[in-house]
C-alpha cells in the first residue's frame, strides 16, 4: 500500500507539519515588506482594491501610459506630518491633494500619480487602511490615477510611523504659460480663501490645545477650481499653492522673481476668526502659516473683478478675496499695509515655524 507524499513528508521531518503563515495582523510586521508572500497580500488586499485601474493593475516596476498631446508637468513631493490623522484630513489625503495641486499650479489637468510608502514596523493596519481609503477618495475626486508605487517597512524607530512619497504628471494646455516672470505693475493678487488654516489645525491637535471652535484643515484638490479660474480669464500671470511658509512665502518669491514690489491689504486677508485667535495666542503670523487647500493668483488688473466672481462661484472659492497689488516701488519686497495706514515689510519666515505639517 503506497503511504503517499504526505506520509513520506512527515516520516522525513520526523512527524513535524509546516503549517501555512499566519497572515492575519493587526500591525505592520518587517515581513510585510521583505517581498515574499505577506507583501504581496498587503498590496493585493490593502492598496490595489483602493486604486485599481489597468496600468496599476499590472504590477509591474514601472506604468505605461498614453498621455495626451501637449508640453507635461511634474511633480514630486514627501509627507511627514505628525500627528498622521488631524481635524479635516490625514496624511494620505494630503499626499494625493497636495501633489494634484502642484502640477495645477502650472495650469495643467493632473493625470496620474505614482505612490511610495514607508512603513514603521508596529503600525497599526487599522491605521494604515483609513489612510489608504481617504488616499482613495481623494484620488477618485481629482480625477486622477495612482498607477506605479513602492512600498518599504523599517524597524521601529526608523521612521515616524508612516512617511508617504507621491510624484504627478499632467498636461499643460497648448499656449498657456504661468510663471511669476509675467507679472506686471498693477496687476492684482487674489487669495482663494481663508488662510493659516491647515497649519494650526495640525498644530493645535499635535499639542493638544483647546480653543472656542475647532480648526480644520483646509486640504483639497484645487484643478477644478484652477479649470474653472482660466476659463474665465486669459491673463492669469501665475498661480501658486501657499504651503509651508505660507502666504508670505509665495509673495515674496513672486515679487523677487518679478522683480517688483507687492502691496498687500492687511483688512482684505481673509482669516477665520478661530485661526486669528489662535494666531494671536501662539505669537504666529497666519500668513506665514501653511495652507492645503488654497492658492494665489496673480492677474491684469482690468480682469481681476471677473476673476474673482469665478472664483466665488466654485465651492472652494467662497471665501476669496482681492488682497494686494504689484507696484514698481520696493522691487522684489513684499510691503503689508495696516488698518492705520502704516507699511511694514512682509518677509519669509526665518526657520520653519511648524515643523511636520505637510
């Protein structure tokens, strides 16, 4: 009577058994990344069901891609915020938006983006999967694709629980060029919104602090707001997303790029109350605070009127304003002009103020 192969595998291992892995965790273990089998179940049940499409569905090291016509552009960025989930948003959210809206910027519609995680060993899957469901979502309200992507696991302490790269690529329509060179005198600057926002919000959930109203993030999309700002206007000089440094960051490399000066309205900036409050509490500046969810434009004076009302008329966009305009006095200095009447220079924050916010 032949024993079978099961019979001779355990007469060779003396009457041991090699039980199948445990794949089933609850937190990010070395062996999630170390290529074999529970990496591919992590990319096989956590992140393709959450951004399938045909290039990513391949698998392969790289995305082929048929790409319009037209001049592209690029982008790439690293996230590193701490805490990973705040008021209005998370760290996912903010990869997908905050690279969507650097390759708009340029005036281009964001096709498709390529995702890198770096995972710290003991991060918790449930953790892991609210971030990948909200990179989803934001993707899915972008209109773009996540097509290529990486994914590392480090030892604890090797990297803050969860960093995320994200590069874009999009195409820039034919004859449009945006770029602070073609900034003239009296042309206006516009602000799609309140500003400060999203670094406070990081910031009072990271120490903890209480105030009247919660402040949220303002991360989101900006293309569609940036479709609609140039169809309603053919002299759009530049656009720019306020990040880290915040608006007064943006307007003085405006103004040194242009070589020319920029008044800006102190009673014209839009600031939710709760984020001045918080502002004048900490000693910080609002404009000098990050934002996620809101761009400048710098446009002809005689179409910054019709601009606006576009502007206004788009949900991320209620809240604009005309906040400043270029002048040829002071060139490549950025003035801020008080209530009173009195100017005081408007300059680069020194060092980063809040660290980990984007």
């Amino acid at each position: 009577m032949d024993d079978g192969p099961d019979h001779k595998n355990k007469a060779l291992t003396g009457g041991l058994a090699c039980p199948l892995p445990i794949t089933r965790h609850e937190q990010v273990l070395l062996a999630h990344g170390a290529g074999g089998r529970m990496s591919a179940e992590l990319i096989g049940s956590l992140i393709l069901p959450r951004f399938t499409n045909p290039a990513l569905n391949r698998l392969h090291d790289q995305a082929i891609l048929t790409l319009p016509s037209g001049r592209l552009a690029f982008s790439t960025d690293t996230y590193v915020v701490d805490p990973l989930i705040f008021p209005g948003g998370d760290i996912g959210e903010l990869a997908i938006n905050g690279t969507v809206n650097d390759v708009a910027m340029s005036g281009a519609r964001p096709l498709f983006l390529s995702l890198g995680l770096v995972l710290e060993e003991g991060l918790p899957f449930a953790t892991l999967e609210r971030i990948l469901d909200s990179m989803g979502r934001a993707a899915r309200e972008a209109g773009v694709q996540v097509v290529t992507g990486d994914t590392k696991v480090v030892p604890r302490g090797k990297c803050d629980k969860l960093f995320i790269n994200t590069s874009g690529v999009g195409v820039v329509p034919e004859g449009l060029e945006l770029d602070a060179s073609r900034i003239r005198p009296g042309d206006a600057v516009i602000v799609s919104g309140t500003v400060g926002d999203h670094g406070l919000a990081v910031l009072t959930c990271r120490e903890r602090l209480s105030f009247t109203s919660q402040i949220r993030s303002d991360t989101a999309a900006l293309y569609h707001l940036v479709a609609v700002m140039l169809a309603a206007s053919s002299r759009i000089r530049v656009l720019r997303d306020p990040t880290r440094g915040g608006v007064a960051t943006s307007l003085n490399e405006f103004a040194a790029s242009a070589r020319l000066g920029i008044v800006v309205e102190e009673e014209s900036l839009p600031v939710a109350p709760a984020v001045r409050g918080a502002c004048e509490a900490l000693g910080l500046d609002p404009l000098t605070v990050a934002n996620e969810g809101k761009l400048l434009a710098v446009v002809a004076r005689e179409d910054a009127e019709p601009l606006l009302a576009a502007i206004k008329g788009h949900p991320l966009g209620r809240e604009a304003r005309i906040i400043g305009q270029v002048v040829e006095e002071h060139p490549g200095l950025v003035a801020l002009r008080t209530g009173l009447g009195v100017k005081r220079l408007l300059e680069m924050p020194v060092a980063e103020q809040l660290p980990r916010i984007c």
